[in-house]
C-alpha cells in the first residue's frame, strides 16, 4: 500500500517539475522548445491522477467492516 503512495507522490513531483521547466523554456525559447515538456506534464499528471484513484480504491477495500 505504501509503495503505491510513493508512487503518486512520484509522478506529482514529476508533473510539477516538467511544468517549471515547461515554463521556463516557453519564456526563455519558446513553444516550440517547450511543447516536449508540457506534454511530458501531461503524461504525468495523467499518471498521478491514475494512482491516485487506484489507491484511494484499495483504501475503501481494504478498510475493516464496522
């Protein structure tokens, strides 16, 4: 279960981080430098929203009947 919230931190941090350099590039080189990192962004965030639910989904399962 902890591995699966590792993971989903993981791919925030990795979203966030490609946005920064997305960003960074747009206004340093344009969109045509940045177009990579904002998709990168994308696959990412896509990734973590993925995770996401998988482990909120397993939590509900695995949480005890009262």
């Amino acid at each position: 279960m902890k591995i699966i919230r590792i993971l989903e931190l993981a791919w925030l941090i990795i979203a966030i981080a490609g946005a920064v350099l997305g960003i960074y590039k747009f206004a340093n080189e344009g969109l045509s430098e940045a177009i990579y990192f904002f998709i990168f962004t994308f696959v990412a965030a896509v990734f973590y929203y993925i995770r996401r639910k998988q482990r909120i989904r397993m939590e509900q399962e695995n949480r005890p009947l009262e």
